[in-house]
C-alpha cells in the first residue's frame, strides 16, 4: 500500500546531508548525499509523497495535465546568441542585471508560505485527506514557499541566493550596482472567473494556476541561463566559476521539478473530482477547471511572454544605445532575433 497520507512535519523535513549546500560565498539550502549527489531541501517524503499521489490519480485513469515545456512557444529574450553578443561587445552587465533579478524575482515566492489556502474540502465531495490537494496546508506550500524566498527563521539562502550565487560565481562578487527589478506584469483583473465556487477557492485556484505556468516558464530560463554560461567564448577565464554556475542552474531545476510535479498533481486531481457549487448543486471539476486553463496557458506563452520581452528589450535597448557605437551594436544585436526566428 502506498503512503498517502503526510504530516507537515514529514512534508518538510530534509534528508540527513553528509554535507551542507555552499556556493560562491553563500550557505544555501539542500544539502549532498553520501555520494556527493545535491537533494533538494524538505524533500525526503515530499518526493516519495508527491509521487505515491501522482499514482493514484494515474490508477484512477484520470489524465494528468500537461505541464511540460511544450507548452513554450518562444525560448528565452534575449536570445543565446543576442546574450552573447552582450557579452562580447563590453554589456556583460546585462547578464549580471538579469541573474539579479532571476533572484529577487524568485525570492518573492516566499509568498506561498505566508498564506495557507482555503479548506478544499469545504468544496468537494470525495475526502480529499488522502490526495496533494489535502496536504496543501500540511507542509507543502510552506516548504514551495521556503524553497523560493528561504526560511526567514534561518540564515540559509533558497533559490534568491542561488541565482546570486550563479551570478558571483561568474562575475565575482559586487560587480555591478544592484539593477532596478522590472514591475511585474499581471493578468489584467478579469472579473470572476468561477462564480460558481466561493471567491477565495476561486483565487487560490487562480494563484496555483498562475505558478504552474511562471514555474513552465522558467524552464525556459534554465536552457537560456545553461547555454550562455557553457558557450565557449563566454566566461573563459574563468572555467570552476562556469562550471559551479551550471551546477547552480541545475540544482534549482532540481528543487522546481518538484514544485511542477506538485502543481500538477493537484490540479490534475481537483478536474476529476466532484465540486460543490454555491447553489448547492454540483459539477465536474474538469467543466470548471478547462475552460481556465486553455485561455490562461495562452495569455502565459504569449501575451506575458510578449510584454516582458519588450520590457527588457527597451531596458536593453538604453543600456546599448548609450554605448559611442550603439546605433550599429542595437541593429545588430536585433538582427540576431529576426535571424533566431527564421531560423525556427
Ligand atoms: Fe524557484
Ligand atoms: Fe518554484
């Protein structure tokens, strides 16, 4: 018999480390096994839980969504190339802007922990004590939460310091000025969406919604951030600092495989049960949940996907043109995105 049933305590509790996590200067979290393999932080029953939960939705015949990258219409902006040549041309401190921001942006995913979700069960006819989306205020999204933002009881840093660490492993440490984050950019309030369950269901299934999509996305950043760092030309003199940087990347990736693994879970769970509507009747949790997430999986790849492009080509923009040269380095860094997409 699987194990389907979790306390918190278990959900957040992390593997006996044979040695603690530090990089380029940072005590981070997760730690290595005695093989030196990196494991992510508070997974030693998160893991083996999400999957026994995933089993269950798969023996039940219910289809898991698909969360894969597939989903991406376009890879990273800039572009490998475009970065490159950045970096080639005296703009190195763009990488560095952007793996700052990679980090502040990741750390304010601290969020998740603040605050627990709404009771499903309150909402839903089948027990829900033996699913993902039973645990969620056991221990889950506090342990997603601290991964991103870290623990604020400790001094020991999660995927905020790890971007920081990625970027003082290339550049050493305090480089540049801290840039300025770019204000986020939000689905515009579209009413509700489900007025068919109370609004703070509504909501918290909008917010996971949401993260499972930023989470898809940063895939996309992983192979950008990847293939930049391992470019041959980039970063040559300095081989251990390339080399931590792309460990750094895929240890991250490592701790976010989780968190989609979850996310997709639970939602794949919730379109096959029952819910409760407010006039006391009930519906498919799929009849309620896809009509959402088609159009919200397209406003991600596309509409979000476009307005943080031109944002951070319009940053990019300045920081070339003030160069003596940069009427002719801007044409070309931007020839190097029409050639990407023919080439595609
Ligand atoms: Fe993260
Ligand atoms: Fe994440």
């Amino acid at each position: 018999m699987l194990k389907l049933v979790y306390s918190a305590d278990e959900l957040m509790a992390s593997h006996p480390f044979a040695q603690f996590h530090e990089a380029a200067g940072h005590k981070l979290h997760g730690g290595f096994d005695n093989d030196g393999a990196y494991t992510p932080p508070r997974s030693l029953h998160r893991w083996p839980a999400i999957h026994a939960w995933q089993a269950e939705v798969e023996r039940k015949g219910l289809p898991l969504i698909d969360c894969s990258p597939d989903l991406l219409k376009m890879g990273n902006y800039p572009s490998t190339d475009q970065q490159r040549f950045l970096l080639r041309n005296g703009f190195a401190q763009t990488l560095w802007n952007s793996l700052t921001i990679a980090g502040i942006i990741e750390g304010r995913g601290k969020l998740l922990a603040d605050f627990p979700a709404p009771n499903f069960q309150e909402i839903i006819v089948e027990d829900i004590s033996e699913m993902c989306l039973g645990h969620l205020n056991k221990g889950l999204l506090v342990a997603h939460g601290w991964d991103e933002g870290g623990n604020p009881a400790t001094d020991i840093g999660a995927h905020d310091e790890m971007w920081f660490a990625v970027r003082d492993a290339l550049f050493g440490e305090g480089a540049y000025p801290l840039p300025e984050p770019p204000e986020r950019i939000g689905r515009p309030e579209q009413g509700r969406l489900m007025p068919q369950i109370p609004q703070a269901h509504e909501e918290y299934l909008l917010l996971l919604m949401n993260l499972t999509m930023i989470e898809v996305r940063a895939e996309a950043t992983f192979r950008f951030y990847e293939s930049v760092v391992n470019a041959t030309d980039t970063f040559a003199d300095n081989p251990e600092g390339v080399q931590l940087a792309a460990e750094l990347i895929d240890r991250i990736r490592q701790d976010e495989n989780i968190h989609v693994a979850s996310l997709r879970v639970m939602l794949s769970e919730f379109r096959g049960l029952t819910i409760k509507t407010n006039d006391g009747g009930t519906m498919a949790g799929k009849d309620l949940f896809d009509p959402i997430w088609a159009p919200m999986i397209e406003w991600h790849v596309t509409t979000a996907f476009q307005a943080s492009r031109e944002q951070t080509r319009d940053t990019l923009r300045e920081q070339i043109l003030a160069a003596p040269d940069g009427e002719k380095l801007f044409a070309e860094f931007e020839a190097l995105e029409q050639r990407q997409m023919a080439a595609e």
